[in-house]
C-alpha cells in the first residue's frame, strides 16, 4: 500500500473516528489529521530520529539538573563531558 491508497485510507480512519462518540477518538483523530505529513512520512520511510531525541534528553536532563546554579562556564563544561560520553 503506497501512494494514494495508503493516504485514502488514512483519509478514510480520520474521517470514522472524527465522528465517534468517544473523545478520546475525536481528539487522536484530529491530531492524526493536523499532523498528517508526519504520520504519511513515518508510514512511507524508514528513517528514525531517536539518535536526536536521545541527544536532546540528555540536554533536558542537564538543563534541569544545572537549574539555578548555572554559570556560563559550568554549563559548557557539563555538555562537553555530555559530548565525551561521560554521564554525571
């Protein structure tokens, strides 16, 4: 299924569940429409992005551990010990 099948029946899911009684269904598929080029390029390729979602958790969990006590200096030395593959 590539190509305009794959989409129409995309297409065709959003539009039933759009409708439903169930707003959790109404809301996933909304979400599923607002966000349909993502979801036809997840379906179409094989390409992943987890490399740079693991990339940027470690920046969040760094950022949140420096929280008010950082200085300039102490944070470019945290994510350069980060790049290293050095964790603490």
């Amino acid at each position: 299924m590539h190509g305009n099948v794959c989409v129409s029946r995309h297409a065709c899911f959003i539009d039933k569940y759009k409708k439903s009684k169930i707003k959790e269904l109404r809301s996933f598929a909304k979400g599923l429409e607002n966000g349909m080029d993502a979801v036809e390029n997840a379906v179409a390729y094989d390409y992943s992005y987890g490399f740079v979602k693991g990339i940027n958790s470690r920046l969040e969990m760094v950022k949140r551990t420096m929280y008010g006590k950082c200085i300039r200096e102490l944070l470019e030395a945290k994510l350069c010990d980060m790049r290293q593959g050095k964790n603490g």
